[in-house]
C-alpha cells in the first residue's frame, strides 16, 4: 500500500485532536485567571499574572514548577497533609480535572528567575549559602543543592525549585516541615531532612535561596 | 558470584571488604546505625580554610572533581557517576567511605590486587572501576587535587590508625537470604523517587543529579559497590540521603541483592570469558556470571 496514503487518517485525526487540546489549556488559563465558579478564587489573584508570585506577601511562585508538584500539592491541600489555611478551601473546590488543569497552565509558563544558567559555587561560605551547597550532612541534612539540582532550579517530577521563591515563604515551608501542619513529602525526606536545622539556621538558608535565582 | 554468601561467615567477608572497617563489625548494627553518626574525633577543616596559594588551588578542584567529576575529570570517566556518589558529603561524611579515614591508612595490602597500593593506585582503581574510566596518571592535575584535597581533609588526623568511620559499617547476615522479588518491592518503594523505576537515575537541565544504579551509565563489574554485602552496609549507613539508617538490615541486603542482578559495563580484567573471570576475580558476594532472568550477568 502506498504508505502516502495510510498517513492521512493519522494526521485527520491529529489534526480534530488539537482543539481539544487547546481547550484542555483554556481551562487551565481561565481557573487561574478567574477561578472555577465553584468556590476556588482566581489564582493569580495571589500568585501574580503570570503565576510570579509576590515577593513582599510572601507567595511564591507557580510559573515552571514541575506539573505533577502542583498537582502534588493541590491534592495535599485538600486532604490536609499540607495545612493552610487559604489554600485548603481553595483547593477542596478543585475536582481532579481541575487541578490537572490548572497544573499544566503553569507549569507551561515561562518563569526568569528559573531561566539562564546560574553559577554554581561549591566554595560556599556564609550559613544559609553553606547548608545550600554542602548541607550538615552529620546531622543528616544534606545539601539543598544535592536533591534540589546543582542550581536550586529543581529536579522533576518530585524536586521542586528552591531559589529565587519569597524568603518568608521557603522560612514558613521548613518550619511547616518541623511543626508537621506540612507532611505530604515523598519518604519524608523534607521531615527529616529539616529536623535537626536550628532557627537561625532556617533563616539563614531562606534569606540564601531567596536572594539565588537564574541569571 | 552469588553462592559465596551462603558459605562465607560474616567475619570472614568484613576482612575481604576493602571498605569496611574491621572496628564497625564489632558494633551491634542496630543500635550503631541508629546513633547519631559521630564524626572523626578531630574537627574536619572547613571549606573557607582552604589555603590562598597553589596547594590550596588543587584542594579546591580536588573537592570540585569529587562533586562533579565528569566537568572537572571528565577524560577518566567512562559513567555518569561522580565521586560524591559513593562518598557523600564531598568525600567527607564518616560512615561512607571518608577521603581522611582512607589518607591516613595508605598505602596498604590489598586484597583485590594482591599488592601493596599507594594512595595514588588506590585512587586510580576507583577511576578504572567505580568511574568505568581510565586512571589519571599519578602526576596529573586531577589525581594531584585529589591527593591534596584527601591530604587537606585528614588534617590533624593521627596517620596508621582505623578511624571510627572509616569505609562502610559492616553488616551482620540478614535473617532470611536476599531476595531478588523483595528486593524489588523495597527499591519502588525507597529508591525508584530518586534513581528512577528502572535505576536509570535522574537528570535536571541534562546533568546528572541522582546516579543511575546499573546499565552503561553506572559503575563496571570490578567496582567495590557491585558486591551485594558493600552495597548493603552503603544503603543501610546512608540511603535514602538524609535518612541513613532507615531501612531494616533485610530489606538493605534485599535490595542491593536487586540493584546488583542487574547488568553493568563489563569488569575490565575481563579477558574474552565470563566463566574464567568469575572465577579469577569474583569469588565474592557478587552475581556476576549468574543467570537472572535467562541471561549471564557479565555478557554484555
């Protein structure tokens, strides 16, 4: 059979998927941008236009993350492994759908500080820039760095980013770990990762991470 | 090969394992690993005391080849390891094989070569192995920064001595043998988030982040880690990162007994026949030139 001719089925049929598709991805945009009619509010209300975040609210940003984090997370909102006290209402009025939906919107955008090549320094000094590249492993914390990627910038699906988020938000995600209002960690890594860090220690690696971002 | 296991005593085996410290093997395994880890009885210098000057130049990329040592020693590597893989911390964590526990103990006998090794041989047996490389020459820069980067990390250490920490804790016979199916359940479960379903590893922006655990990426046949009892004692001091310690004694035989049924880059002593290279240089807790699901480990 000429194989010309088995091809176009193949691509009538890529062709009536794509607006499909597209419309998959409008969801996503219009709960973000409006809410879903249901209860959940318009993300970027808090997470900025283009998902950014805002720095001196202390929201961090959704643009980039890995999909399977956000949904991750939305999912531990609304079964209370992860504690807040204005996402969990927000995120219990999301069906399945929804979240997946609004996952892949953004983490299909475009973020700066997630983009370039950032420097890596193993010669850290200062506390929170040393607990970032080398960690205290004899006390079992390894590095940021060592799970998080070379950069801070994330390793998906399970790693999420950690540089260039608001200081008080990655100071009130380790402290979330050690109070236990956030448990949803895969193995518990992040539980026990930040038991043995001090106060100072928490303040020191955020203010760090929060000053990092791509170049 | 694997029937080694069932005929070996447990001393017997610590004293063949190159990395393991006959002092650990005195310690009860479940009270030794769920202490917190002590570190060498002498504080181990910090980064931002490395020397300004040109000793302290080779420290520093000493420390860098460690961490990333296909960037900085990338024409010895044959893998997608790096050193800090096996040796985590920067070669600096006791219980996992620390550069200053091994300075202070070469040169030595070894079992594996049947020869006295310097430090620098014995550095560049892990690029032939461990790395599925090529040994950087003895006055290379790269074998000169590891050198001094160990040197420097030992500093103050007593030399000829058995620091506690030294390689991997030794690790007494599970109750039941390792188990090819357990130990697959115990790998989704504990390591499959960070190594990948298939022990493939992990990559961010291209570059390695979580090694792959077999397959043409990771370590060869002659490397120390391919033995079911040294990967065990490494799994059970120090995975999952951060959380050492956390896996039973059976589940961490179970699954190194899994991660090393798989294949691997051939051992480099290999001479044209896996029969007579098993026998030459695997009569050890290994499964090469075993059958696993109908073919000879070794063969590729």
């Amino acid at each position: 059979m000429n194989q010309n001719l088995t091809r176009i089925p193949l691509l009538l049929l890529a062709l009536s998927a794509s607006p499909w598709l597209c419309a998959a991805s409008a969801d996503g945009r219009t709960i973000a941008t409006q809410g879903n009619g249901k209860g959940a509010t318009a993300c970027i209300a808090c997470h900025g236009q283009h998902g950014e975040g805002n720095a001196d609210a202390g929201y961090p940003y959704l643009a980039g993350l890995p999909v399977a984090y956000i949904k991750n997370q939305l999912t531990a909102f609304s079964n209370g492994t992860r504690k807040n006290a204005v996402m969990q209402p927000i995120a219990a009025s999301l069906s399945q759908q929804d979240i997946a939906a609004v996952a892949d919107y953004f983490a299909g955008l475009t973020n700066d500080k997630l983009a370039g090549s950032a420097a890596t320094s193993t010669d850290a000094s200062g506390k929170g820039a040393v607990l970032a590249h080398n960690g205290k492993w004899v006390a079992g914390v390894p590095a940021c760095f060592r799970c998080h990627g070379a950069d801070g910038r994330g390793v998906a699906p399970h790693f999420p980013p950690v540089v260039g988020q608001p200081e008080a938000y990655v100071r009130n995600q380790l402290a979330a770990w050690q109070t236990g209002t956030r448990s949803n960690d895969p193995l518990g890594l992040m539980q026990s990762v930040v038991k043995s860090l001090s106060k100072d220690e928490i303040d020191a690696v955020a203010r760090y991470l929060a000053a990092q971002s791509g170049k | 090969m694997w029937n080694r296991f069932l005929t070996m005593s447990c001393l017997v085996t610590a004293c063949l394992l190159p990395g393991a410290t006959l002092l650990a093997a005195d310690v009860p395994h479940a009270t030794a690993l769920t202490a917190p880890i002590s570190i060498a009885p002498y504080q181990l210098p910090a980064d931002n005391t490395m020397p300004d000057d040109e000793f302290g130049k080779l420290v520093r990329l000493g420390k860098r080849i460690f961490t990333d040592t296909g960037k900085y020693a990338g024409k010895y590597v044959g893998n997608d390891l790096s050193c800090s893989n096996c040796h985590l911390d920067a070669g600096r964590l006791a219980n996992s094989a620390p550069l200053w526990a091994a300075w202070v103990k070469y040169p030595a006998w070894r079992g594996k070569n049947k020869m006295v090794n310097t430090m620098e041989q014995r550095i560049q047996g892990c690029f032939r192995y461990s790395m599925n490389g090529t040994p950087p020459p003895a006055d290379s820069d790269e074998l000169k920064a590891i050198m001094s980067y160990s040197f420097w990390l030992a500093s103050g250490a007593p030399t000829n001595t058995d620091l506690p920490g030294r390689g991997y804790p030794a690790l007494a016979k599970p109750a039941e043998p390792p188990d090819f199916e357990r130990g697959r359940k115990v790998f989704a479960r504990n390591c499959a988030l960070c190594h990948g379903a298939d022990g493939q590893g992990t990559k961010a922006d291209g570059k390695v982040v979580f090694p792959p655990l077999w397959g043409k990426g990771s370590f060869n046949w002659g490397a120390g880690m391919h033995r079911i009892n040294t990967a065990a004692s490494f799994i059970r001091a120090n995975m999952p990162l951060g959380k050492g310690g956390s896996l039973s004694l059976q589940d961490a035989w179970d699954v190194a007994y899994f991660m090393n049924s798989h294949e691997r880059p051939q051992d480099p002593r290999f001479a044209g026949d896996v029969k007579a290279t098993d026998k030459a240089f695997h009569q050890h807790q290994c499964r090469y030139g075993d059958k696993v699901g109908g073919e000879i480990l070794g063969m590729k």
